[in-house]
C-alpha cells in the first residue's frame, strides 16, 4: 500500500509539473501581456480544452472564438468607432461626395463632430441613424471600390496620436491572442457591429480571411440588376456587385447571437469584446450546451497611453466580473496597446 501511494504521489507530482512547464511554454506566446489572472485565465482554459486526457477536451472542429473588432482588437479612436470617423468624413470633408450628401447623412455625420469635437451626447439609438445613413452615403459603390475607400482612409493617422495609422491601431497583445489560438487548432471570427466590408478592409492587414468576417450588412445587388428581384435577373459575365442604401442588419447585441448562429453554425466555446453590446454574444457563449466556454471583456482604462475614461472603465470591470466575465486590464495586463512607438497626444481640430 505504501508503495502504490508513493507512485500515485509521483504521478501527481509529476503531472502537476507537466502542466506548469505546458502553461510555461505557452505564457512564451504573449511578450505583450503582463502576468496577470485574465491571462493565466485563458491559458488555462485553452490549455484544459485542447488536452485529449482532460474531461473538457474539445475536438478541434468545435474550437469556436468570437471576437468583436472596435475597443476588442482595433483601437477606438479619434475618440469613437473608425465607421463613424470616416463616415463623418465621407459626408463633411469629401470633395468627391459631401455635395451629394442628403440632410439625414449630414445630420448624422455632424453629430459624431459634435460628440467627437464638443463633447455632445449622440442622439438616441445612434447606432441605428448611423447604420441608415451609412448605408446611403457608400450607395453604388462596387464591394471593390468600398474596399479600396476604406483602405485609402485607413492610411490616415488618428487624432490623438503618433507613430501609427488607423490600418495599424490594432492591440498588439489581443494579435498574440490570435496567434496562440490558430496554433491550438481554434477557428476564430471577428463579428462585429461594423460594417462587414469595413471590418473585412481592416483585419486584412492582420490576415484574417474574409470570409471569417461578420458585420452589419446592406443589401447588394449586380450593376445591370437594376430594381429586378435577384431570383429574377440572371448576373452576366462581367458585372459587379454594388452596395445599396437598403440597411439589412445592424450587428449588435442580440444580433451577433442570430448571426453567428445563422453564418458558423456553432456555438462559440470563447468570446472577447468590450461593450454591452457584446453582452449576448458572450451569453450566447457561456450557455454552450455541449462544452466548457469562457468570455472575456477588455476595459479601456489605461489613461496614460490611451484616451480613456478610467472611472467609467473601472466601473465598468465591476459590473463585467458580476455578469461572469473575465476582465481584461488595459493597463495593467498589458505591456503595450499599440506598440512603443506610438504616442499618445493631445486632439487637434
């Protein structure tokens, strides 16, 4: 008996470092990330999943992550969402367009300059008056040319900064977060309240396929459509397809569930975001019905790096660690956001 305890104590002993050396090696993977508990969180989830003798091992088919794109992965700047930047933009400061614009863009792009430049409150449900008045001031573009506009701005350097454009705003340690999964056998998507197609522009720069990409939608059609129902108009050889004014869905809240459910056809196992429009998303994840799942939300609260609004965010913390999140620290968890090279500075307008 003392002999069958003394191995059953060096098994243990011996799977116990077996484990420290496997989240050693992977805590290898993040030089961006301090070692903090959001961190070790996830490297001890992804670790348990992916072991074939672990009870909550995963197959790799079913190695689902979500992640939203604006304050999870790509920088809220200038202060807000770089749709609503270049919308603003597209419709004020444009040559090639802002005389064409209509009274419902104009009045949405001035109040983001209003939000942005003088601190005003944006109207009730913005995120919908923008979606509308977005999907009217891209109308006609072919997907290629929406591309290449959202492209093109990107290449601008956000207000607030220096040492980067809105192409290269991306958290440094959420990419290593990317790259660790992928080497885990994890499919990830970004789903975000952004256009499909901004989104899709954005994270090519970080080699997300496209088509690992969900966003607000309008509705597109063929250029010799013309006002034919799809199911009646046969596409010719050489024709493009183009944006419409017609808005389809807005990717928030409880729509990122019904998109999510509808274009992967699972049921996440991992879930990142920041906002309360993410809320459903990582509901929707924590609710896995066949495997173990954890959700993370990161909160803005470094303001000596960032323009952030560090009271609100440590609220904010709070209120995501009762809702059974893992709360990612901006400023504590991580040793950069955007890089040593970039400087935070003070808004010109």
């Amino acid at each position: 008996m003392k002999n069958q305890r003394l191995v059953i104590a060096a098994l243990c002993v011996t799977l116990a470092l077996c484990f420290v050396g496997c989240k050693k090696n992977a805590r290898a993977s993040f030089a961006y990330w301090n070692d903090c508990d959001s961190l070790n969180a996830l490297v001890e989830f992804v670790e348990d999943v992916t072991d074939k003798k672990s009870a909550n091992f995963i197959p790799q088919e079913d190695r689902i992550a979500t992640f939203d794109m604006d304050g999870t992965i790509l920088g809220e700047l200038y202060p807000t969402y770089f749709e609503y930047n270049m919308l603003e933009y597209r419709v004020l400061d444009d040559p090639s367009y802002k005389e064409k614009a209509s009274e419902s863009e104009r009045e949405a792009a001035n109040a983001i300059r209003d939000f942005v430049r003088n601190g005003k409150k944006l109207p009730p449900n913005f995120p919908l008056v923008h979606a509308r008045a977005a999907a009217k001031a891209y109308s006609g573009m072919s997907v290629e040319e929406f591309d290449a506009y959202v492209k093109n701005y990107a290449q601008n350097s956000p207000n607030g900064f220096t040492g980067m454009t809105y192409a290269r705003s991306f958290y440094k340690p959420m990419l290593e977060v990317f790259d660790y999964l992928k080497n885990k056998g994890f499919t990830f998507y970004v789903i975000s309240g952004s256009d499909r197609f901004i989104a899709r522009a954005l994270v090519a720069s970080v080699n997300v396929d496209p088509q690992f990409v969900i966003g607000m939608d309008v509705l597109l059609k063929t250029s010799g459509q013309g006002d034919a129902d799809g199911v009646d108009y046969t596409c010719a050889v050489g024709e493009k397809v183009i944006r419409t004014d017609q808005l389809l869905i807005k990717n928030l809240k409880t729509n990122k569930v019904k998109q999510i459910s509808q274009e992967i056809g699972k049921v996440p196992v991992l879930s990142f975001g920041n906002s309360d429009g993410d809320c459903a998303m990582h509901n929707y994840c924590l609710s896995n019905p066949k495997y173990k799942s954890r959700a993370f939300m990161l909160i803005a609260d470094d303001d000596q790096d960032d323009h952030a609004n560090r009271d609100k965010a440590l609220k904010l913390g709070e209120k995501w660690k009762d809702s059974g999140y893992v709360v990612i620290s901006m400023r504590d968890d991580f040793k950069t956001i955007y890089g040593s090279n970039v400087k935070k500075v003070d808004f010109v307008f």
